[in-house]
C-alpha cells in the first residue's frame, strides 16, 4: 500500500510540473544557446531540440520566470518514500517485540526463583534505604538482569538461556544465522542508517555476505520478500523460547502448550504462511506433543508443502503415522490430501460422529482442493444441510398498533 502512494505520488507530481510548464514554455521564446540576449532572464537548456545541431535555450520573461521558481519551490523538498520507511520501521519493531518476549519470560523465571539472581550482585546501606524493602531490592536485581541480557547480543541472549535456565534450543540451530543477520540488519538502520559497517560484517555469517555479494559501505534495503521472511523467522523464534521455557517450568499445562502449537499452525495456513506451517511442524517434531498435536501440526504441514508444490509431502505424511485407528477426522484429512473418492464416503460418518461441521469442511484450508469435486457440494448437503429458514408472516393491516 505505502509503494502504491509513492507510485500515485511521483504520477501527481509530475503531472503538476507538466501543467505548471506547458503554459509557459509556450509564450516562451526558443534561441540558440549562443545567444547572449535574455541574459536577465531565466533560461533552461534544452539539449535534445537543436537546428543544423545548434543546442538551443527555453527563455521566460522576467515574470514567467519568478512564477516557475515560486510553483516549483515545494518539489526541490523531496517527500519521504514511505514503502521503505514502513518496512524498515516493521523490522526494527520485530526485534522490539521479540526482545520485549524474551524480557518477559526472564522477568517470569526471576519472580518464579529469586534464588537463582546471580549472588555476585550487591547493594551497599544507601541503596538499601532507597529500595525501602527485601521485596524492591529483588525487583531491582531482576530488571538488572534482565538489561545485562538484553543489552547482549543476540547469539549472546540464546547462550545464556541455554546455560544459565538449561533452555534446550537446538531446535533454533538451523534459523541462528538468519536471525543473527536480521538482528544486525536492524541495527544497522538504527545505529548507521542502513549503511554496512565492518561490525556486520564481523557478525553475519561469510556464506551470507558472499552470497548477497554485500559490501562494507554499502546500503542495505529492506524488501517485501526480506520483511515477510524476517516475520516469519522472528515469530518462530519468539513461539519457540516460549513453548521450551512453558513446557520446562510448567509441566502440568503441556496440553495448554500443544493448543497453542495447533492454533498457530493453523493461523498460518489461513493467513497463507506456508514454511510457517512447515516450520512449526519441524519444531514439533523435536518435542513430544500429544499425538492429537503432532497429527494436526503435520497434516497442516503437507497442506503447506502442497501449496508450495513440493512433491511427495501426502505420502510421507501418511508413512509417518498408524491411521488405522485414529479418529475419523484425521482419516477424513488424509483422504482429502490424497483426494480419494474414500473422502465421500468418510464425510457423513465424521459428521455424524461430530468430529467436524459443516463451517470446517466449507472453511478450512485442508478441504480447498477437494471442495472443487463435483461431489462435495452433494454430499456436504446430505450430511449437513443448511437449515430451512422459516417464511416471515405478512403483516395484518387490521391491526392496530398500542398506543
């Protein structure tokens, strides 16, 4: 939406700089370039108009010319490009919420376990009687700790979850690289204005560098394609510190963690996040969800992978899992993946089982490719057919309305 201003915009402008000089140029008088007449006044070159090859000059009288200068005064301003202005503020802002993340669970674990605040902190007798209590000095610690961390850097960040709170995040292993690089491109444009320094350099993976073929001094843009990436990685990030910490320090609520899990594999896929959903399936795969979590998060992979076109993603789906006796409604999503005619016949008996509703077969994505059968529409309205909506009663004129 911000490109299409900036676009509107150049056409506006130009379209004002045309109206505002045609009329002008048109009482203008037209004179080769060596003429010195007209010195007082304004002249523009006009290095494509030429007689027997002679440049020639656009002359305005006096008046024309203070006019021109007046009317044009507001462009020499150039307006902000606010597409780029906007992604660039959207990747600076990703960083802020996964940091603000990040302090959250920290502030949660210290609250938890004031204990484990590291003992080398101290107060002297002054900064006793200001805090006031025990309470305020250990609230106190707790926000240092959580700068020291947050002043870190990022790699910095997931180090000290992993040694200081036993966090296992190998799961991170495969994105580390890119949210490093994302986490340095943002400081770049809040820190240099964009512009790659050797700190960068220094930081992001060389395989990275040599691939963008990125130099030091050069600017760095942040693109449709960079930002909804980014999104993508820095969201996964975010939902994995919080699933690993949820499911380490609150064991007892693993299946609050798993719904959370099959939500928002969910809300990628309706959202058209594909490698999202891929992505959330992968990391479930590393934990050991309920097999209601891990069959959903996975039967929204392989819609993903079937999206994206990949090949092969139904049948290694099906190989991952006994479906001989699970529900009927992960029967009904494989058929649907593999869009077999066993689909219509799965359809009334998850139904009647109530299993899924009419609003999931019409609505959810698992069932776009099938809903395009013929049959769909037929069977859906044996099954579940809408229901009759009862004829209003035509008004009697006879009578009459209390007073």
């Amino acid at each position: 939406m911000a490109d299409e201003h900036d676009r509107l915009k150049d056409a506006e402008v130009k379209e004002a700089i045309s109206k505002i000089l045609n009329p002008l140029i048109s009482r203008a008088e037209i004179v080769p370039s060596e003429d010195s007449r007209h010195s007082e006044n304004f002249a523009v070159s006009d290095e494509e108009a030429s007689t027997k090859g002679e440049k020639l000059r656009i002359v305005l009288n006096a008046g024309d010319a203070a006019k021109l200068r007046r009317v044009l005064a507001p462009f020499r301003r150039h307006a902000p490009v606010q597409g780029r202005l906007l992604r660039q503020s959207a990747l600076i802002n990703l960083i802020i919420y996964l940091e603000a993340a990040l302090s959250d669970l920290l502030q949660f674990y210290y609250t938890q376990n004031p204990k484990a605040l590291p003992s080398e902190r101290t107060f002297t007798l002054t900064d006793l009687r200001e805090l006031g209590s025990i309470e305020d000095a250990e609230k106190s610690l707790i926000f240092k700790e959580i700068e020291g961390v947050l002043r870190a850097a990022f790699d910095d960040q997931l180090s000290y979850l992993v040694k200081k709170m036993k966090i296992e995040l190998k799961c991170l292993d495969e994105h580390t690289e890119t949210l490093i690089e994302i986490h340095q491109r943002r400081n770049l444009f809040v820190h240099n204005r964009g512009v790659v320094n050797k700190i960068y350099l220094s930081k992001v993976s060389r395989e990275y560098i040599d691939r963008n073929s990125v130099l030091d001094g050069s600017f760095l843009e942040v693109s449709d394609r960079y930002l909804a990436k980014a999104t993508d990685v820095v969201f996964l990030c975010g939902l994995i510190l919080i699933q690993q910490c949820w499911r380490k320090w609150e064991k007892g609520s693993t299946n609050d963690a798993d719904q959370v899990l099959i939500t928002t594999s969910f809300e990628a896929l309706t959202e058209q996040r594909w490698h999202l959903a891929k992505n959330i399936a992968a990391y479930a795969d590393t934990i050991s969800p309920s097999d209601v979590c891990i069959r959903m998060v996975s039967v929204n992979s392989a819609i993903a992978a079937r999206e994206l076109g990949e090949k092969g993603a139904v049948k290694k789906l099906e190989d991952k899992f006994d479906w001989s006796a699970c529900a009927l409604k992960f029967k009904l999503a494989l058929a649907a993946l593999k869009e077999e005619d066993d689909f219509f016949n799965l359809m009334p008996r998850a139904v009647a089982a109530e299993e899924v509703t009419r609003d999931d077969l019409m609505l959810w994505p698992l069932f776009s490719k099938i809903r395009e059968n013929p049959r769909f529409e037929e069977v859906l309205n044996q099954c579940c057919p809408l229901p009759e909506i009862p004829a209003l009663a035509e008004p009697d004129d006879n009578v009459e309305l209390e007073k």
